[in-house]
C-alpha cells in the first residue's frame, strides 16, 4: 500500500471520530477542501517560480504554510476559531477580481463549510495531508489513482441519476472525437471532471511552448451544478495542471435555450448527462415547446444540438430509454438527424455502469451541420468469459481496440450494421435497432423492461389526456 492511500486512510478513520462529520459525502466533502487548500499551497510554490510576477491571492496568515504547516502549530479550539470565523469567511469573500486564481478559491468556498467540531482531530488531519508532496510527480499520479477511486466511492445514483463514468469510456469516446489543440471543449454536465481531464491529456501531447499551453487552459470547460463535484472537479483540474478556471458552478439548462447566441458555440462536446433525473419545475420552460420534459437527458440533447458550431462533433452517454422513447423523444431525435450527421452509435452492455445502474447506455457521435443520411451501429460485446461487468472487473480500455480497428474502414460485421435515415423516419426515428446477426434476441434484462413499460405508461397517459381534452371541448 502507498503511503498516499495510508495517508487517505488514516485521514477518514480520524474524521470518523468528530461528531460534526455525518456520512460519506461531508466527510469526502471536508477532506477535499483541506486537500485543496494543501494542493494550492504546493502550486502556488510551482507559481512563483514557473509564473512571471505571480501575486497570491490569499493574504498571508490565512495560507496554508501560515496556519497548517507546523505541526505543532494552532489546535484545539483556537484552531476551530480560527478556520470557522476568519478563514472562511474571507475565503467566500475573496475579491475575484485579482486574479484568475482568485477566482479558482472563491467559487470553491462559495458552497464548502467546515464540517468538523473537533480541534484536535482537525489537527491530526491536517498532520496526515502534509505528508503528501503535490509538486512530486510520482506522488501527484499515485494521488491520480487514488483520487479516481474516492470519486467512485463518492457516487450513488439516488434520485438525481448521476453515474461515474467508467474511465475506459471516457477515454473512447475522447480518442475518438479526437480533440486538437485550439479547439473548444465542453462538457456541460461535468461531474467530477473525467471529460475534462481525459481530453487536457490528449491535448496536452499537442502543446509544444506555453504560449501553446495558456490556448489549451482556455480552450477547456466544464459547467456543473452541485457544489461537491464542482470542488471535486477543480480540485482534479489543478492536479492535471490547469492554473486558471475551467469549471463553472452553475446549471446550463436553467437558460432560456433562445439565448444562446452565436457566441457560446463549441467546438466540441464530451458528456455523459444525468439520465432518470428530473429537473426541477419550471425549469423546462426555458426551451420551446416541442422539446419540453422534466427528463434531463433529453433537455441536455436538445441543448448540446443548439450550442454546436457548425461542423462541431459530440460523442454523449444516453440510456435505451432515449433511443426507443417517444413524444418528446421523438421530436429531439428528429432534430438530431435533421441537423447533425448522427453517423455512430456504440451499443455497451449492461453492467458498464454498475454499481450505479443496471440500464443499458449508448454512446452516440455526431457531426453537427448536414443531415443523417445513414446510422452506423456497433454493439460493444463483453470479453471472453465475462457475463457482466462489476465494480471489481470494470469495463477495460483495450476492448475498445474493437471499434478502433473498425472505424476508419467500416464494414458490416458480426458486431457492426447499418440503417438508412429513412428506415429510422419509417419507424417513428425508434434508434433501438438490434444487432441483424445475432441469431435469437437476448431476453431483456428487467431495467430495460421497466424502461419499456414506463414509456408505455407515458404514451398511454398522453393519449388519456387527449382524450379528455376533445371530450372537453365537445361538452363546450
């Protein structure tokens, strides 16, 4: 075991102590802002050196170093004084106009409080984080991986439909959009920053001199709308490097969709939206009416169509349930095909997202700018002696090699087919095509069944409320 993962370890089992801590997330919550403060404090080291005239934003007796470094330094209930009634408080009301790392500080303690009651145990946590070196690289990668595995722990589906995107599914889909260096990328629903980070490593092999290096920082973005993930994602970009603000708190779908103008155009979007979330009321009266529903997935569709540039490319994680959906679905597929060239779409398996849902998920890529005139479908198959994926053997990035092999010189194969614009209009622009070569269809897994039969349930009630509308206007 690193000494990293025994430093995290030892970290949890003391916040488990203080009675101020209550369950996982405050406690990944409280451990991630103290580790922020101790990561800045390593960068701001790099800064001074690496950055010409850098000025810290922070004034001096609240830095790390002032406060945290000895340790035999502040404790008890001086230390908790000192963190609830001076350094946060001027932490949340950091003057953002000094400099971009201002801003970085500022929109991560907006939403952070201090969980912990305890001085001494405080104390010891803090103990425990200055053992890690952030300016070591070795440290910084093993830190990588394990930080990685804190998101993961982090995630639940609960209500809100928001999953861990499996890292060798990130990596495809970013392989195969393939960013360049001056081109925009978006991921308007960022999560912890898995789009993100994968695509500053793929971009980052382009960069040659820094003025190279300040195009790529500015040309990378997340925008995401809690306050956990959004400090988990800063805390992630400054460990890949990133020195300026990339990730905005903030919900993209709360804009009315008319607004978006010319400017907010990208380039590129990688995303793996929240899907089986419902948004808040009234928050689907932001886009015209033939696109309105409370199911996220499908506003965040219809939204990424419209923040496209022409001949902008997106690759974005949807369930079954949009391919095969109706009413509203319908009218966004329709969209889809009419404005982009949806050209590919990746069948998984079920089990790619476990432990967080069971619902089969598609990747689909397009090309924003001409209409589908064709729709290429790849159905993702396990490897050779597994049944499902888990949470101890995940999806791996070589079985991907697969699609690698096959997209430049497509042909149908036992894996690959291909359906015309027309056949998809002809059946109502239903996406849910089965693979042609398998011989018997699998017998559906029960997610799938209950997603089919609560679009059934929908179609029903729809047409129930027609009904009653006639009826009600024939009365009249």
């Amino acid at each position: 075991m690193s000494n990293i993962t025994t430093n995290i370890k030892g970290i949890r089992d003391i916040m488990r102590k203080d009675t101020g801590v209550d369950g996982d997330a405050q406690r990944i919550s409280q451990m991630v802002w103290m580790l922020f403060m101790k990561i800045f404090a390593d960068k701001e080291e790099e800064w001074e050196i690496t950055m010409e005239g850098y000025k810290s934003p922070i004034p001096d007796h609240l830095k790390w170093q002032s406060w945290a470094a000895d340790e035999e330094g502040l404790t008890g209930d001086g230390l908790m004084d000192f963190v609830d009634n001076e350094l946060f408080p001027a932490l949340k009301d950091l003057d953002i106009t000094i400099s971009p790392q201002a801003r970085i500080i500022r929109s991560v303690f907006d939403d952070t409080y201090n969980y912990m009651k305890n001085g001494t145990l405080f104390r010891q946590v803090i103990n425990q984080i200055n053992k890690i070196d952030f300016n070591s690289s070795t440290e910084r990668h093993l830190f990588n991986d394990l930080y990685e595995n804190i998101l993961k722990e982090l995630q639940s589906a609960g209500s809100s439909g928001e999953y861990y995107s499996p890292r060798a599914v990130t990596q495809f889909m970013v392989d195969m959009i393939d960013p360049q260096l001056g081109e925009t990328v978006l991921d308007p629903a960022c999560g912890t920053g898995g789009f993100l980070t994968c695509s500053i490593d793929h971009i980052r092999q382009q960069v040659k001199n820094e003025s190279e290096r300040n195009k790529m920082q500015t040309s990378i973005r997340g925008i995401e709308k809690k306050p956990l993930p959004h400090l988990l994602c800063t805390t992630n970009l400054m460990l890949h490097g990133f020195d300026l603000p990339a990730v905005r708190r903030d919900n993209l779908l709360s804009k009315p969709y008319s607004d978006w103008g010319k400017d907010d155009k990208v380039d590129i979007i990688l995303t793996n939206p929240p899907f089986g979330g419902v948004e808040e009321d009234g928050t689907e009266t932001n886009f015209p009416a033939k696109f309105r529903t409370k199911e996220t997935a499908d506003l965040f569709l219809a939204l990424i169509i419209k923040m496209l540039k022409d001949k902008g490319r997106c690759a974005v994680v949807l369930p079954d349930g949009t391919l095969f959906g109706e009413g509203v679905k319908t009218r966004i597929k329709e969209e889809l095909m009419e404005k982009c060239n949806l050209h590919t779409i990746v069948r998984l398996p079920n089990g790619v997202f476990n432990p967080y849902t069971g619902i089969k998920t598609n990747v689909l890529f397009f090309e924003k700018g001409k209409p589908t005139k064709e729709v290429w479908y790849f159905e993702h198959p396990y490897p050779e002696g597994v049944k499902s994926y888990n949470k101890g053997k995940p999806i791996h990035i070589k079985e991907f090699d697969l699609e690698k092999d096959w997209w430049n010189k497509r042909e149908e194969n036992q894996y690959a087919w291909k359906v015309s614009a027309e056949d998809i209009k002809a059946r109502g622009y239903n996406l849910d095509i089965k693979n042609p070569h398998q011989a018997a269809d699998e017998l559906a897994s029960p997610a799938d069944l209950l997603a089919k039969y609560q679009a059934l349930e929908t179609k029903i009630s729809s047409i129930q409320a027609e009904i009653v509308n006639v009826l009600t206007e024939a009365l009249k």
